[in-house]
C-alpha cells in the first residue's frame, strides 16, 4: 500500500525523496545479506565502507566535482564550521572576509569573530546587505552583485552564503575572490543547481535540506587550502586529518551518511542536478507567479533577481490571515509553510525532493485563498 505522504514544506529538516526512504525501509534490517542492519556495522567494515565510497563517489560525479578538491562527511552541523573555518584557516595576523545577506551570514559572523581573536588574526564584515537601524529590527532583500564585492588584498578568505535560508535571499551571481580563496555555505542549495566547484576553495553544507537527514556536514575542500591550514589545533578540528583518514578519522555518523547515498541515488536516477535545476525553476515559476498574479494580496520582499528558488518567503496583508493561511493548509495537509520566528509571515521550501505536484497544489490553494479571503 502506497503511503500518504504530507506535503512538507519544512525549511529543514526537510522531506526527504520517497525512494531513498523506501529503501532505508526495506535494506533496514538485513543490509546487504548481512543479518544486521548498516547501522550495527562497523564504520571500518567492508560493508559499510562500501555505502561510505559510493556516497562520495556520487557527490563528486553529481557536483563534477574536480580532482583537486576533497569530499568529507563531517559533523557538528554548519554551525560548528562556522567557527571550525577561521580555526583552520586564519594566520595569526591576517583577516577574513565575510559577506553578509541573512541571518545566516550574521551567525557564521559572530560564530567566527571569537575563533579568528583566539586564532590571533581577524574576522571582518566586509559587505552586509543589511536594511534598518542598526541594533533594532533588520531585514534583508538583496545578495550584491559579483562586481559590488571586493576582498581585501591578502585576506585569509571570503566568505558568503550562497541562500539565506530564514530571509531567502540567494545570489544571482558568485562573487570573484580575485587571488582570495572562496569559502561558502551552501547549506541550503547544494545540489539545486550546478555549480563550478573549481572556483571554490572550500564549499560545505548541513545535509538536512537537499543531501540527506541532519547530522551529516558536508565538505567540498581544495587540497591547496589544506596544505595551508593550521597544524596547531587539535586534530579532530584539522580539515586536513579528515581529508588524511577520509572521514574515518573518528566514528562518522554511518547511519546518517548510508541516507546520504540513497538521496544521491535519487538524485542521479532523477537526472542529476540539471534535472534538479530544471524542476526548481518549475516550481519557482509557479510559485512566484501566483505571488505576483496576486499583487496586492501577497508580497514578496525580496528584490527579483535574489528570490531564492528552495525558500520562498511571502506576506499576507495581516498576521491575522497569515494564521488562517497556515491553518487551512494544514487542513489540506500541507505542513511547514510557517515563517521563521524571527521574521514572521510565510516561508515555503521547495527542496529538490519537493516535487512540481505537490508545489502546484500549493499554488491552486493560494489562488483560491487569495480569491475569497481578500
Ligand atoms: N547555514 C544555513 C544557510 C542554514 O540554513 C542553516 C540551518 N538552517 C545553518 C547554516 C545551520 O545549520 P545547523 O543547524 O546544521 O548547524
């Protein structure tokens, strides 16, 4: 019997593709002819180091990724990376860049100012698309232009985050670092679109939007900034002692990362990321369109070239009926459309595993709703 799936819309964790739970659901409790499941194995077994191998090796053939930039699977959530970057990759003495476009970039700011003071250098904000007083309510809108940033010469690196998840807000255009190594958090579009790897020295993302369950942090790293990183922090924080031990330094979280394969399976078969790309700009077209079709019932506040294509966030004309939304389309089983607390109004996530139908849906709601509750 076929499961009724809500329609989650959840900004992360997110939903997950049905086929990659189908099989965690069948390979559960007898992994590959073994009598155990994958999660009883041990991380240094044939079994599970196979599962390990082809999620990499799926990573890299979905992201193109090139041969001088190593994939790890990491923990700690984007968060813990937020500090775990400058501890690695700051000199005494020198300064990052941070581009800041959402809260995100605010926190990976203030997670990384006290790491660069310990590490004896500097973290410093170089651009923030910020509105509004400092210090009282501020609101993003925009991701700059490539050619509005500028990393100072001789920067550690620059760092950005490609889509605000909370204010979604996503860059149009990446930025150039010039000779400045290129640091982003793609936390929340990873695997939407292609990207040049190549062009990044280090990218890394929380799996729970586009790659798999949380507890899984992904790592795209260049061995050329490795080589430079700082030996004199204990290993477990080295970038480099992961990349050396290929994420079995210590215990990783086997469970988390066998999801992992099974999401990149999907993805492949789906068609890889340009299908991905291709259905995202599908469901932004529908979604945005019905936004725009009712301009003076709904609002997004994000200028148009920076409407981000995995979070779109909206207003109604009241708190009020921003409740009822929420509340009918709960009703209709469409869950996780509520805004982040801190901003308020709607937010709607459509990840790679949320498909055009369920969006569609969604879209044939906000019309009726627009319609008869203006
Ligand atoms: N960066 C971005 C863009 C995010 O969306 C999030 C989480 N929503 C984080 C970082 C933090 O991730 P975590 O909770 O896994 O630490």
């Amino acid at each position: 019997m076929a499961t009724a799936r809500t329609l989650n819309f959840n900004a992360g964790p997110a939903t997950l593709p049905l086929p990659a739970l189908e099989r965690a659901q069948r390979e559960l409790l007898d992994f590959a002819g073994s009598g155990m499941s994958v999660m009883e194995h041990s991380h240094r077994g044939k079994e599970y180091e196979a599962v390990h191998r082809e999620a990499g090796a799926l990573l890299r053939e979905l992201l193109a990724i090139p041969a001088t930039h190593e994939v790890l699977f990491l923990q700690g959530g984007a968060t813990q990376h937020f500090a775990q970057i400058p501890m690695n990759f700051i000199d005494k003495g020198r300064t990052a860049d941070y581009v800041v476009t959402g809260v995100w970039g605010e926190k990976a700011v203030s997670e990384g100012k006290p790491m660069a003071a310990l590490m004896g250098g500097a973290l410093r904000v170089a651009l923030s698309t910020a509105e509004g007083p400092e210090g009282g309510e501020r609101t993003y809108r925009r991701a700059p232009a490539p050619s509005e940033v500028k990393a100072a010469e001789g920067a550690a690196y620059l760092h950005f985050t490609t889509n605000e998840t909370i204010h979604g807000v996503q860059y149009d255009g990446y930025p150039d670092g010039g000779a400045v190594p290129l640091i982003a958090d793609m936390s929340s579009d990873i695997l939407s679109r292609p990207v040049d790897v190549s062009r990044f020295s280090l990218i890394y993302a929380g799996a729970q939007k586009n790659i798999g369950p949380s507890g899984v942090v992904l790592v795209i790293v260049d061995k050329a900034l490795l080589e430079r990183s700082r030996k004199d922090i204990p290993k477990i924080f080295q970038y480099r002692v992961h990349a050396e031990n290929e994420s079995l330094y210590n215990t990783p979280p086997t469970f988390g990362i066998y999801l992992v394969r099974n999401v990149l399976d999907w993805v492949k078969q789906a068609g890889g990321v340009a299908e991905m790309e291709r259905r995202n700009a599908e469901k932004a077209r529908l979604i945005y369109g019905a936004i725009d079709a009712h301009g003076d019932f709904y609002r997004c506040p994000v200028q148009a070239e920076n409407r981000s294509k995995m979070n779109v966030v909206f207003r109604l004309p009241s708190e009020a009926l921003e409740e009822q939304f929420v509340g009918e389309a709960k009703k209709r089983s469409m869950v996780g459309i509520k805004g982040h607390r801190s901003v308020g109004g709607i937010r709607v996530s459509t990840y790679n595993a949320v498909s055009v139908e369920w969006v569609a849906t969604l879209v044939d709601f906000m019309n009726e709703f627009a319609k008869r509750a203006r």
